[in-house]
C-alpha cells in the first residue's frame, strides 16, 4: 500500500501543509504514511521549510517522484496555481490528491480533471467541511433523499477563498443536481439562493470578516434540525479521509460534486448572479 506522500505546493510554509504534517507524524502516525518529500514553486521559501521540518526538498517534480507512492497538491490559498502543480505530477499515474480550492474556475477544473484522465491518474479533491457533524446527520437521518431544504454558513477572509467551505456542506449533503442561483449581496454578508432537482432548495451564507461559526440546518420530511460544527475535528478528518483515498487508489468523491461546487461559485461570481438566478444546469 502507498505510504510515501509528496507534498507539491505554491509554498509550503501554509496552515495546511503544516496540519497535515502534524497529524501525519502524531494523531495519525498509526496508519503508517510519511510525508517523504516535497517539491514548490517557491523554491528558497520551500527549501527554508523543508528544512525546518526535516522533509526532503526536490528542485524537480522527477526527483520527487523517485521518492514517494503519492501526491498531495498543496496551495490551499493559490487555487491559480493548481493547473501547473498538477501537469508536475498527474503525468506519473500516482494517486494525487488536491487541495481546495480545486480550481479557480470551472474551465480549468475540467482541464486538470481530463490531465488525470489523460494520465489515468486517480485524483480527488475536496474542502474540510464535507467531513462534519452536518453530514453525519444527514447519513443517519435518511441520507441525501430526505433533505429537502438546508441552510449553511461559513465565515473567512474573503468569498473567493471561503465561499468553497459552506458550498461544499449543501453539495455534499443533497448532491450535485443543483439548478440554478441567486445572490444577495456582494459584500461581507454575501447569499445564494439555489434550487435543486425535485423542487430542493439551499441557501448560502458567507460571513467574511465575521466571527459567523460553521454550521448547518437540514429539513427533511421529518424535522429540521440546527447542527453546529466543531472546527477543532475539521482537519484532522480531512487528513484521515486522504489517506483513506491514497489506501484506497479510487475517488469516493463524485466528480460531478466538485465540478458543480466551482460551476456555483463561478456563477456566483457574475455580475448577474446579483440580478436574477443563473441557469446551472
């Protein structure tokens, strides 16, 4: 089974890079997966990095390959530079995982998807919030064909960074049959509206600059339930959940569901978004 994991990022020195590497080698260090090298393309920032946390650093994304099973594209604030992370790696057919944001756009997210394809590369990729007390409930409460309507909210620095978190709580848990949106408001205390397949609805909230919690409600059939989320699980979930896909060597995540997060969060981006729903389907 993959054990050795690369991390290949923007630069390294970023909270996620470092959490990942901490559960690796203490709450995790169980299951057995090292980070063995990492490659950037920050070179001199990497290498000060690397150094401080005794991982190898490779100038050359083939120097990299040599010494590891796995990747883990990294740059969780850098989604701009996630194409050109990934043609460094998908080309060697090992199993990579991908940091949110997957893409900054709908149209290079299908391009680093047909890579992968391309390469026959498994790939995944998802946000920390797919993996909550939110989801939790839904699985146990009826799973995805009771949810009739959910509201989200997410706070964060700004909507182009955070929006994915909250979009990824609704798409996870009602799946990627939505069919159109509207936003209110573009400013700090930005929602979208949308609707889904058999007459479903969601709303989205984006707190930036707040002190906003994320959290969830989920109405089915039967009730409507108000579900706190606690942050301090977030990433060590995250974390397990991609070594459980690097064990795996499959996808659990619909592809479908990543594409529709980004083709909502593009179309939340258009100056008509604001004006009246944009199609999606």
């Amino acid at each position: 089974m993959a054990k050795r994991i690369g991390f290949v990022d923007y630069n390294p020195d970023n909270f996620h890079a470092n959490i990942f590497l901490k559960f690796l080698r203490e709450d995790l260090s169980a299951r057995g997966f090292t980070v063995s090298g990492c490659h950037a393309l920050l070179d001199s920032e990497a290498k000060e990095w690397s150094s401080k946390n005794e991982v190898c650093y490779f100038e050359s994304p083939d120097e990299l390959n040599e010494n590891v099973d796995v990747f883990a594209v990294l740059a969780p604030s850098n989604p701009e530079v996630h194409l050109d992370l990934c043609e460094r790696v998908l080309k060697f057919g090992k199993t990579t995982y991908v940091d949110k944001t997957f893409a900054p756009s709908l149209e290079v997210a299908e391009q680093i998807f047909g890579l992968a394809d391309e390469h026959g590369t498994a790939i995944q990729t998802t946000s920390s919030l797919r993996y909550t007390e939110v989801q939790d409930f839904v699985y146990q409460n009826g799973g995805r064909e009771a949810v009739r309507h959910m509201i989200s909210w997410g706070p964060g620095g700004s909507f182009g960074e955070y929006a994915i978190h909250p979009v990824e709580t609704i798409i996870s848990c009602m799946g990627e049959e939505a069919l159109a949106l509207i936003r209110r408001n573009d400013g700090d205390f930005s929602q979208l509206i949308i609707n889904f397949s058999d007459s479903r609805t969601a709303v989205v909230n984006v707190c930036t600059n707040s002190k906003t919690a994320y959290s969830a409600s989920v109405t089915t059939a039967e009730q409507t339930a108000y579900i706190p989320v606690d942050t301090g699980k977030l990433f060590l979930n995250m974390t397990s959940s991609m070594l459980d896909f690097f064990a795996a060597g499959e996808p659990s995540i619909p592809r479908a569901e990543s594409l529709m997060i980004r083709q909502i969060l593009d179309a939340a981006m258009r100056p008509e978004a604001c004006e009246s729903f944009v199609d999606l389907a």
